[in-house]
C-alpha cells in the first residue's frame, strides 16, 4: 500500500471532452489532474478528426491539380503521391495541436497524470503506468474515457491488412486496391481519400444504403460522385469471413444472396465503435452503464453516483468530438454548482465526403412528427456565384421553417464547404431565428454563405435568384 494521493477533480481521459472539460473546471477555480494513458488529444487529435482531415485534404489537393485542366490549368510532367512523406506532414499537423493541448493544460494550472486508471472504489482510482503505480482520492471525476474501433469477430484486425481506422491513417504507401467494410462516415471518408490518391476502392455496406440515418437526398449526390471517382460500393453486403493471405487480404459477402469474394492490398473494417468503459473497474465505484457499456447520464452529465459525472463517446449518444467538448462545459460547471443543462437541438453534424454533407436541428419528416406544419425551402449550388467559379456547384442549401412563423427548425446541407456553411445554419436554430432573420442579414457576395440567405428568401416566398 502505497500513499494515496489527494487531489480535488479528476478527469479521466484527455480527449476533445477530458481537456475541455480538466480547463473549465480549473478556470471556474477548482484544482484538477487528468489522467491518460496516451498523449493527450484522445482520438480526435491522433488518430481521428484531425489526421483523417488532412488524409482527406491531401487527397482534394491531388486530385484538384488533375482536375484543374478544365480551368485550364496545365500540368506537365506527373504529379506523384509521396505517401510516407504525406503521412510524415499529417503527423506534425498532430503533433502541433496535442502540444498546443499540453500548453493549455499547463497554462492553466491543471496536472498532467499519465498512466491507465481504474476505479479502487467511489472516491478512488488506481493509476499504473509502466514504472509505477499510484492511488489518488478524489472529491468529484469526470469520466471520458472515449472509444475504439469495433472488431468484427469474423474479420479481426492483424495491423497489417486488416486494418482499423487507427491504421489505416498510416499507411506507407497509396493500396492499388483497397476494401471497406462499413459504409458509414469514417468508411466513407476514407474510401473516399484513398480513391482520389489513386487506390481501386470497393465499398461494402450491410444496408440499403450509404451512411444509414442521414436523409437520403443528401447521401445521393455523394453516391453519384464515388461513381464518378470510380468507386465500388455494394450495398446489402454481408460480410461472412477472410483472411489475410500473406500478399493480399481476401473478404467473402453474401450478395443477394451470392457468395462473393473481394481481395484488396489492405481491408479496412468501419462497422462502428465501442465505449472504453469494460476495464475502467466501473462496477468498485457503483457507475451504471446500458447494455451496450455507455455509462448512462442525465441532462447534467451525471452518472448515477452524486460525484461521479461522464461525458463524450463514453456517454453515448452522438459519438462526435464537439458533442464531447459541449458536455465537458455542462458537467465542469455543474460540477462547480451552475445550473448548466444539455439541449442538442442545434447539434451539427458534419461528414466530410465529397461533396460535404452538414445539417442540424429537424429533417422535414421530424418536423412533422414533432407537430410541425414545415414549409420546405431549398436553394442549389448551381444558381451561386462563387460555387460556379471554384468550380464545384454540385450540391443545395434546404431550410426547413415553421410555416406559420417562419422559425427555422432546420437546415440540411450538401455540397462545397457545407461543414463551414453549417455554422450559420447552427447559429440560426440556437437563436430560435426565424427566415427573415437570415434573409434581411446582408451576405457578402460573392460567397458561398449566400445560397443560405436565399433558402430562407425561399421560405418567405420570394427568393430572388430562384423562380
Ligand atoms: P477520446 O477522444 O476517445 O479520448 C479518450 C481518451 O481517454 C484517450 O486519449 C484514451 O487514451 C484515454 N483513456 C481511455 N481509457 C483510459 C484509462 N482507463 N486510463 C487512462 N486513459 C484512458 N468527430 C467529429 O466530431 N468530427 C470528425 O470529423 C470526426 N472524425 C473522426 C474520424 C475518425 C477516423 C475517428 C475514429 C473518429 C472521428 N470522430 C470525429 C470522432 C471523435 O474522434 C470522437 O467523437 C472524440 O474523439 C470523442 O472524444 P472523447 O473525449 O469522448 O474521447
């Protein structure tokens, strides 16, 4: 028995919640330590959001250049993908903001624990690292101990062909040929990005369609574009089995009924992801969970135990990093005695396929479920300016308003930039604003923002670039 160490908050976990929510505690004056076994930034800054997104603009920048002849652009000589090299500036764009993370958490007076924690009892948590191990009593935690990729017991992970989304940010060279297994966000991101930097892809999805849940007018402009880019997808899929062979991985499905076979330099299975919450020792300090592992919470973040709170993918619900970074202010402030509570009515979400997909608040299917008379106004990509001169008009702009009031309950998004453009949409939904709020803000021009501010015209009636 070691000495047990006294500390006033502990935060478990330092990804886009733990952090956010170790740096509002300490700023509304409580002394905090978070605790990791990883570099902090948790999944988002290592091996989620930010090395994906620049995967992903890489991929666009690449594919811009071979593009860019219809502007008239001309490239001679080739132009080569450098995959380590690529990886190699991926890797420092991490490393920039988990230093940055590291900085706040110093600048702002929080200790930095690192090692794996679990539960010894309700005000107790056992930390080991590799050469020590240390007991720290607490008076309040917050638990954010995040996910990982599930596995498909079918088709485990080997690291090597079998890849998670973890390794398939890292990979040392462009696959000829490379299969999905998933068609949801991450599968699709990535697909999508490794098809632009020149890889053979096949995309293999269990239901009827790509991203199951998002509204289907949004994801047919993105299954015409994988068409285009030359990608497979197979939807209705259902994955029996393979098997890394040594030179290539082999996948057997089940199609419409047929058993088929597909082999790929490298499988990456995206069928979803499991909440870190089955070696936290949860069940020594009492912490309900559902039967999936989410440990359950209320509007306030609270578990079940009085001091006890969690937040971001540990918690369930919406398994995105600004939900977790929201969650982390609600249960910091709760925690030091604000009456702080979640409302996800203007949650955004946002996949970065090509071309984007945002939206937030009601589709106008909810609305009328919800007891909403919805008028419907939608505004297309091809009618803007600064669309047509970036040379990517493909997509529209869809506001979902009450008819009676015009508040806007709602706002779909494909196309360019729509994860910026949604910001506004947000915005508007947050304030309870109404069409004409948005319609009589003077829009710069020319921009892509405009196309909003004709949507809600649309609502009022009188959309002047749209008959
Ligand atoms: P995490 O980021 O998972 O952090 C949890 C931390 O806890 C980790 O650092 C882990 O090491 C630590 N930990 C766990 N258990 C213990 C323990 N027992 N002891 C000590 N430390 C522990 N979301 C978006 O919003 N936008 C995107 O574009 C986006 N893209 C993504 C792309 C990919 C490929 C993936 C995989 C995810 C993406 N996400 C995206 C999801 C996003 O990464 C997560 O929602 C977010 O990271 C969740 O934050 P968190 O703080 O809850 O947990």
């Amino acid at each position: 028995g070691d000495l047990a160490q006294e500390v006033d908050v502990l935060v478990i976990g330092s990804g886009p919640g733990g952090y956010v929510a170790a740096i509002r505690a300490a700023q509304l004056g409580r002394s905090v330590a978070i605790v990791d076994k990883d570099t902090v930034g948790g999944v988002c800054l290592n091996r989620g959001c930010i090395p994906s997104k620049a995967i992903i603009s890489a991929s666009e920048r690449y594919m811009g250049i071979k593009e860019a002849g219809e502007m008239g652009i001309e490239v001679s000589g080739d132009v080569n993908v450098n995959m380590p090299k690529l990886i190699e500036w991926k890797n420092g764009v991490v490393k920039k903001l988990t230093g940055g993370v590291n900085s706040l958490l110093k600048g702002n007076g929080v200790e930095i624990i690192s090692g794996e924690a679990y539960f010894s009892g309700p005000n107790s948590l056992r930390v080991v690292s590799e050469d020590a191990s240390q007991t720290y009593k607490f008076n309040d935690v917050i638990i954010a101990t995040g996910s990982r990729p599930a596995e498909l017991k079918i088709l485990p992970f080997d690291g090597k062909r079998i890849l998670s989304s973890t390794e398939a940010l890292n990979l040392q060279e462009v696959p000829k040929r490379f299969i999905v297994v998933g068609g949801g966000y991450i599968g699709l991101e990535l697909g999508t990005a490794y098809a632009k930097l020149g890889a053979e892809v096949t995309i293999l999805e269990g239901t009827k369609s790509l991203l199951p849940g998002t509204d289907e007018a949004l994801t047919k402009m993105v299954t015409r574009k994988l068409k285009k880019l030359g990608v497979t997808v197979i939807t209705e899929a259902m994955v029996q089995g393979g098997e890394n062979t040594g030179d290539e991985v082999v996948v057997r499905a089940t199609v419409n009924g047929e058993e088929k076979t597909f082999s790929a330099d490298y499988c990456l299975v995206a069928v979803g992801r499991k909440p870190n919450t089955d070696e936290l020792g949860l069940e020594f300090a009492g912490v309900e969970t559902d039967e999936r592992g989410f440990i359950k919470i209320d509007k306030q973040c609270r578990t079940n135990v009085e001091h006890i709170y969690a937040i971001g993918d540990c918690a369930g619900g919406a398994l995105l990093a600004h939900k977790a970074s929201y969650e982390a202010k609600i249960a910091a402030e709760v925690m030091c005695g604000m009456n702080s509570v979640i409302d996800y009515q203007a949650m955004p979400f946002v996949i970065f396929s090509d071309p984007e997909i945002a939206y937030t608040g009601l589709t106008e299917a909810q609305a009328k479920e919800e007891g909403y008379d919805p008028v419907v106004s939608r505004f297309a990509f091809a009618a803007n300016g600064r669309a047509l001169s970036m040379n990517h008009a493909d997509g529209f702009v869809q506001i979902v308003a009450d008819k009676e009031t015009k508040q806007v309950l709602g706002v779909q998004i494909v196309g360019p930039e729509a994860s910026t453009l949604i910001g506004e949409a947000v915005f508007a939904v947050e304030m309870g604003a109404n069409a004409e709020d948005i319609a009589m803000t003077i829009h710069a021009h020319p921009t892509l923002p405009e196309t909003i501010m004709e949507a809600a015209e649309g609502v009022l009636g009188h959309a002047i670039h749209m008959v």
